[in-house]
C-alpha cells in the first residue's frame, strides 16, 4: 500500500468510523474489558488462593461471554445495515467489500471516485487494527500468565491459559469469517458464534464437573506439548502466528483488487 | 457538437422492469432534460451512468470515457445530485469536505465553503438537521465542488422552495454556460426544464419515446385544441393524447398533420406537453 492510497484508504475510514457501527470503539471496549478482568482475576486469584470457588465465578467464560456479546451486537448491527436497503441493487461490490459499513454510507461512497483497492485498504487497514489489538490483548495475558505463573498462582495459569487458548481459536475463527466469508452475508458471524458456544461448552465441561482444575491443568499441559502457551517463545509464536494470518489476508486483499467491479 | 455523455443502446431488466435499448446524447453547452412517469427508468439511467447498478447490455462514454472502465476518471468528471440524500444521516456536514478531498482529483474546499456559506449551511450540524431543501443543496454543493464536467441532477428541484429552485436553475445555466460543459436533469417539474432545457428525452415504461433539442419539438409538434366537429375518422388517430370534453378537444400531433385539423388554435408544446400526452397516448395503445 503505497502513502498515497493509506491516505485514501484514512480518508474513507476516517469518514465510515464516524457514521459505521464504531468498529474501533467495539474493539477498544473489548480490549479494556479484557484487561481490567485479567487484573481482577489475577488478584481474586490470590486473595481467594488455590481451588477457590471464587476464581472460577471469574472465570475466562465470562470475559468471553461479554467479548461475545460485544462482538455480537456489532456483526448483528452491521449485517441489519446492509439488509435495511438490500432491495437495492446499489453498489453491490462496495457493499460486499464493507461488512463493517452501513449501506448508506455505500450509497455515498459508490457516488465518489474511488478505487476498489481504496475500499479493501480501509478493510485491510480495520483488520490490521483489530489484529494489533488482538495480538496485543494477546501479549498481555501472556505477560500475566508468566507472572502468575512465577508466583504460583495455578488457578489463574490454569484459567486464563485456557481462556488464551479458547480467544485465540476464536479470534482465528472470527478473523478468516470476516476476511472470507462476511463480505455479504451473515455466515461469518453465525459460524463465529457456534464455535464461541462450542468452546465455551468445553470450557464448561471442564471447569463444571469434579475434579475441574485437574482438568484444566491436564488440558493445559496437552497444549504446552505445542509450545504455544508457556513462556516468551508462545508469544513469539503467538506474534508469528498472526502476522501469517494477515500475510494471507492482505495477499487475499491483493487478489481481490485485480477482480472487475462488474 | 461534442457529446459529454453519450447512452448507446443501453439496457437493463429487472424482474417486472425492463430498460430496453436506450440511446441518448447529451451534447456540451446544453441542459439535457430526462422526463418520465414515476418508475419510467429515469433513475435507472442515472444510476447505470453513475455504475451503481450493474448494465446489462450497451455502452455507456462520458466526456468520451468508458463509464465502467474508466470509473475513477468518469466519477471525477460527474457531479451527482441524487433525488434523496446520499450523505450518511449522522455524519457531520465538514466530514463530507474530508472524504470529497481524498476522493476527487479536484475537489475545491473553498468553493464547497462558499456554497454552504451562501445557502447558510452549518457545517458543524449533522446531516439529518438538514430540512430536505438544506439536504439537495449540500448535495449540489458537492457536486460542484469539484470541477465536473457533467451534472446529473435527479428530481433535484422536488424539495425546494420556489426562491431556492430559482437559485438551482441560474446555478445550471452558468455551469453550461462555457459551452463546454452539460446538465443531465432528471424532473418531474417539467416547468424547470421549460425554463433552461435545450434538450428533452422522454421515458415510458422503459423505452425512449423522443429525444431530441426543445426546437426540434416544436418544429415537429404542435398542441391544438378546437371544437369536438373538427375530429373526424380520417384525422383522430392522427392525434396523440387526444382528451375530449364538452366543451371541444385538445391533443399533440405532428406539425406536419397540422393541415387535416381546420379551425384550431395551435401552440408550441412545452416538456409537460409532451410528457402528458404522450402518456395518455401511450395509456390508450396499451
């Protein structure tokens, strides 16, 4: 992406942020929420001590359920947008390139001289974001774990490694459904919601029934077998990993640039 | 003369809609009226100029330019007033300079606040403060804000107020004015067109009836009205729209047909004249 088409790209997105459905909002709610949970966790942990009933009312289901939430009211938001004028024809290609955009502001848009690519940047630039805060949201339950983790504290290792093993499916998951599969319709959100009710009906399964923390633990240990949850190297590969999935989607962008508007 | 947009052969089909064959030129220096009943196809012809609706057959040039291959240039070269505002009802109204300015090659920011100044346009209130009249004037704004070649105005002049119409009218005959520039104005008001149109294309259901320069009409038609004694079985289906009262009758018909119609008062018709009785002309053949 060359100064000039950033800037474009700045230009629709500075414009959609202020009229769309506060994607950056959406995210940075999520990321604070994240980290105040994460902090009251991590003290409830401690206070309460080990096999507490109280760290798992704080439990990751419950962060996720309200990323969920979050996440949920904003697809839902966007995918009533684009089908309040879907007895439209207009700018169909504009629409379906802006999941994140309501389908008046296509109608603006499809009437200005702009360039696909400047429609997929504003995209790919919305996606970088919410992967940089991702990753972000990423590094600092890593850093948490890793305390926690020095000063004994396994109940919060154990429930907050599962819960960065279960976000970071998801957020996969959520990722390749809004680069592939939300241009137009609302499949992306329905299969991200699934697998948030299958993982959180795993997370369940193992906090719920008896013998619950050995269980995470256990679990635990099994992904520790992948090296993608201990340690500074998980969040190496945790960084890798992310920067592959956007390698993929701005080649996937890339691709689409080249494809006819008709 | 040259053409700024030229409409070859132009169709598109919808389920119970059909645009067939539509041929237009729209030449520099003119105001070209689009004139039609409600779902004629004038708005589909505007937005299959704009590429916001996909073609399904002919070709569409402006200033010479394909409008689907050379989009970015076209969409430069056309200013847009569409019939209902196309800003995002929330969006503030000095937001919309900033999108304009990243868009457009030539977008004038100080010509943009000229216009909202001289219509006393807040550009700090949201679009949807705007009364309808307020909402098509920040659209001409933008639309002329940039330097367009062409100006495609659909139903622009419907929301406004009679001193307001006036204002939008003198803005079009000045942008012709240059002779190298052109207005493609889509109305139901055909007394605007009346006022400033040089040329007229009349739609119905789909199909381009006429398209040609207002003289050319007039050399071609004529409104008569008379006595109902006058009609006859050889002159009456001569007529077009012909509407009968007690009182006499009164039609179009070709000028060339005018000496088979003895003792009637002629006129020259107007873009209502042809509208409507084209309409009714049409209403009876169907």
């Amino acid at each position: 992406m060359t100064s000039e088409e950033r800037k474009r790209a700045f230009a629709v997105e500075k414009y959609a942020a202020g009229v769309g459905i506060k994607l950056k909002n959406a995210v940075i709610t999520a990321l604070i929420f994240d980290i105040i949970f994460i902090a009251v966790m991590f003290v409830v942990s401690f206070i309460s001590g080990e096999n507490s009933y109280t760290a798992e009312i704080f439990s990751p289901m419950f962060i996720m359920f309200v990323n969920f939430l979050i996440y949920g009211i904003t697809s839902a938001s966007t995918i009533k947008a684009i089908n309040k004028n879907s007895n439209l024809e207009t700018s169909y290609h504009i629409r379906s390139a802006y999941p994140n955009c309501s389908a008046d502001i296509n109608d603006f848009l499809s009437v200005l001289p702009l360039k696909k690519k400047d429609v997929c940047n504003y995209n790919a630039i919305c996606f970088e974001f919410i992967s940089a805060v991702n990753a972000f949201s990423w590094i600092l339950i890593r850093i948490a774990v890793i305390i926690a983790d020095n000063m004994g504290a396994n109940i919060f290792f154990n429930l907050i490694g599962l819960y960065g093993f279960i976000s970071m499916i998801f957020w996969t998951i959520e990722y390749f459904c809004f680069v592939f599969k939300t241009r137009n319709s609302p499949w992306g959100a329905v299969i991200g919601g699934f697998s948030m009710v299958i993982f959180m009906s795993v997370s369940f399964g193992l906090t719920d029934s008896s013998g619950t923390i050995e269980k995470i633990s256990e679990f635990n240990d099994r992904l520790h077998i992948f090296g993608v949850f201990s340690g500074i190297s998980g969040i190496i590969i945790e960084i890798i990993f992310l920067a592959f999935i956007i390698f993929i989607c701005e080649m996937r962008f890339k691709n689409k640039n080249s494809i006819s508007w008709n | 003369m040259n053409d700024i947009l030229k409409i070859e052969n132009l169709s598109k089909e919808y389920k119970d809609f059909k645009l067939d064959n539509v041929n237009i030129s729209v030449e520099a220096g003119t105001v070209h009226g689009l004139i039609g009943q409600n779902g004629a196809g004038k708005t589909t012809i505007i937005r299959l100029i704009m590429n916001m609706v996909k073609k399904d057959g002919g070709k569409i040039t402006v200033c010479g330019l394909d409008n689907i291959d050379d989009e970015i240039s076209v969409k430069n070269k056309i200013g847009y007033v569409a019939d209902e505002s196309y800003f995002f009802y929330n969006s503030k109204i000095k937001s919309i300079s900033g999108i304009c300015a990243a868009a457009y090659d030539n977008w004038d920011k100080e010509k943009f606040s000229g216009f909202l100044k001289m219509w006393e346009i807040d550009e700090n209130k949201k679009v949807a403060a705007l009364s309808k009249g307020m909402q098509t004037k920040l659209m001409v704004a933008a639309a002329l804000s940039h330097a367009p070649e062409l100006l495609i105005l659909d139903e622009p002049t419907a929301g406004l107020d009679p001193v307001a119409r006036i204002e939008i009218l003198d803005i079009l005959r000045e942008f012709v004015s240059d002779g190298k520039r052109a207005v493609l104005f889509s109305t139901h008001i055909t007394g605007d067109l009346d006022k400033i149109a040089d040329a007229i294309t009349l739609i119905i259901n789909g199909s381009i009836r006429e398209s040609m320069s207002v003289d050319e009409i007039e050399d071609k038609y004529a409104v008569i009205s008379g006595a109902n004694s006058v009609l006859n079985a050889k002159n009456e289906p001569l007529t077009i729209g012909l509407r009968k009262h007690e009182s006499g009758f009164d039609a179009m018909i070709k000028r060339a047909d005018l000496d088979k119609f003895e003792g009637v008062s002629v006129k020259n018709p107007n873009a209502e004249n042809l509208l409507t009785y084209s309409i009714w002309q049409n209403g009876k053949e169907n």
